[in-house]
C-alpha cells in the first residue's frame, strides 16, 4: 500500500518497500536522498512523522528514537535498494525522468514569519549619480592636463631632452588630444623629435606655471609622472653606461651584472619604492 | 688616501668638438664621489702588470661612455 511520504518542493514521493509492486516508475530514492540534507528535513514534522509511520509497519526491526536516526534510517534502506521512492503523480510531462531535488527546504521555511515594512536598500537614500556633471569635470581635468603638456612641449624641445623623453611627452598630449573638444586646447604642431621638426614652436606660452590650475589632484599626478619620467630617464642613461662597460669589459660578467643591478636599485630608489 | 691624490676627468666639449681632460684634487671631488656609485675596473688584478690591453679596455670605456647619445659622434667610433 504506497503512502505519501516525503514531499519536496511541492512534489508528493510515495515509497514501497523492496517487494511491493510500483509499476515501471522510476526509483528516485537514492537521488533524493544524495541531494537533501537531513538537517533540514529533520525540521519537517509532518515528512518525519510519515516516516516513521511507514516504516513502523514495514520494517519489524525498526527502533529508531529522535528524527534524525528516523530518516538515516530509512536512506540507509533507500540505498540498499530496500525502499524505493517514486513519484506519487503521474509523470506525463518529464516523462518518467526524475529531476533530482538539488535542495529539500522545509515547509516551514516557505513562508516568512512576518512580511518586513521595508528592506535595507529601500531604506538608503536615492541619489542618482550625476553622470553627465562627472563626465564634463573629467573632461576640463584632462584638457587642463594636455593644455599644460602641450605648453610644456615647446620650452622641453629646447633643453636637452632626450628624444625618448619628447616622445613620451608628445603621446602623452596624443593620449589626452583624442576628443574634439580636447583638440582645440593642444597644438600639436611641434612634437617631432629634436632635427626633426619642420614648424617651429606655434607661439605658446613658455611653461612655468602648475599652482594656478583648478584640481590639486591632476596636479599631484602630472608632477608624479614628471618624476617618474626622469627616473626612467636617469635609468636608461645607467643602463647605456652598463652597455658601455661590457662593450669593453665584457669577458668579466660580473661587472655588467653589478651595474645593472645597481641601476635598477637606483630606479627603484627614485620611484620611492 | 693620500694628501695629493688626483683623480682625472674627462668631458666632451661640443662648443670645440674636443674631448678633454683635467685632474682635481681628490678632496675637492670626495664629497660627490661618496655619493657616486664606484665600481671596481675588472682589470688588471691586483698586483697584476698594467698592460696595453688595459689602457684600451679603461680608454674605450671612456670614450663610449662620453659619446652616450650624440650621434655624430657615435659615428665616428670605430673602437674594436
């Protein structure tokens, strides 16, 4: 006589015992018990209650005392092949296949014990973020920034730069000269590198001035990328000079090697590391 | 160190395109050449005979070292 006895996720099983007749229904015990945790059904009363019931008339051995060992009892006897779950309704639409239940809440946790007035995120401040306001200050940064650069570039041309340190300055105003509205701040008409340069210096203001423009922050970052631009400079200089020497003291390794490691000690140094 | 040790230096001049020399006490260089790094030369050894081949090792040195980035001067080396 089959007998309701677990019900997952609104899904009725019924259980035989090894040699009642079920008809051809798949046995999904072992799936159902393989994907529960009986923790959690020891909270189900009315599941544990079922069981106990069937298997007090079915097993004259049964003793089990405390939910828990009820229900490892019975998957002791699902896994045996002793007990066989099926599904108590007909299985017309998965057609016989049984989807294991990956999780067997209990009933009781279904239904919320009170419905909360309202919920952390309802409770926060709306404040939508002003995308278009964040977007025009960014812009003004990187204008002010590339401006500052590009009025740089001319006074650099005449010092002794090297030509990679005028053509990293020049793609740093590349970099920040990509919008239109950026373009009309830069006059990129003099970043060719130092013999190269078939315009001469478009009339800009000869760069001296930092402390006027409107965010300390760009500030901190443009003289931060100045000084590790000379680091890398200084640190290419070093490595020429270790070139040099194992140029002609290259039969000692360990000079080139002392030098090297000491210009990468030094560029350390600088960056502040 | 001794009282009137010298040390030699030598410079590319490009006003006079010449590559020249002087020597200053070493007591009026100390101060940055204890803030120089100061390699060892590989060679001679210590002890060892000062030969040809160390005077063209320490001269190529020098003279590569001053040619650094100018290219026209760069150019012009032919040391082997």
């Amino acid at each position: 006589m089959p007998r309701e006895l677990i019900v997952v996720h609104g899904t009725t099983y019924a259980s035989y015992s090894e040699h009642e007749v079920h008809g051809n229904a798949t046995d999904s015990g072992p799936a159902l018990f393989e994907g529960a945790s009986l923790y959690d059904w020891v909270n189900d009363f009315e599941l544990v209650r079922d069981a106990e019931t069937w298997l007090r008339s079915k097993f004259s051995d049964f003793s089990c005392i405390g939910r828990l060992s009820i229900l490892e009892y019975l998957r002791n006897k699902v896994m045996q092949g002793e007990v066989r779950v099926v599904r108590a309704e007909p299985m017309s639409a998965d057609n016989g296949f049984v989807q294991p239940p990956r999780l067997a809440a209990p009933r009781s946790w279904e239904t919320k014990p009170f419905d909360p007035p309202y919920t952390y995120y309802s409770s926060l401040p709306v404040a939508s973020f002003d995308f278009d306001g964040w977007q025009s200050q960014l812009e003004s940064w990187t204008n002010d920034f590339s401006d500052a650069v590009a009025t740089a570039l001319p006074s650099l041309r005449g010092s002794n730069l090297t030509r990679t340190q005028l053509n990293v300055a020049a793609a740093i105003v590349g970099v920040f000269n990509q919008g239109s509205r950026l373009t009309d701040a830069v006059d990129l008409g003099d970043v060719t590198a130092i013999g190269e340069a078939s315009t001469p210096l478009s009339g800009a203001a000869p760069f001296e001035y930092f402390s006027s423009a409107p965010s300390d922050g760009v500030l901190s970052m443009a003289m931060r990328s100045g000084r590790d631009a000379q680091c890398f400079a200084d640190n290419e200089q070093d490595m020429e000079m270790c070139n040099v020497a194992k140029a002609m003291y290259g039969g000692d390794p360990r000079t080139y090697a002392l030098c090297s490691s000491r210009a990468a000690e030094n560029y350390r140094t600088c960056l502040g590391y | 160190m001794a009282a009137n040790d010298k040390v030699f230096i030598t410079f590319y001049d490009d006003e006079s395109d010449a590559f020249k020399y002087s020597w200053l006490r070493r007591s009026t260089v100390e101060p940055f050449l204890d803030r120089a790094p100061i390699d060892a030369l590989p060679s001679p050894a210590p002890g060892a005979p000062i030969t040809n081949e160390d005077a063209r090792l320490l001269g190529g040195m020098a003279f590569m070292s001053l040619v650094g980035g100018r290219q026209s001067l760069r150019d012009r080396l032919e040391i082997v």
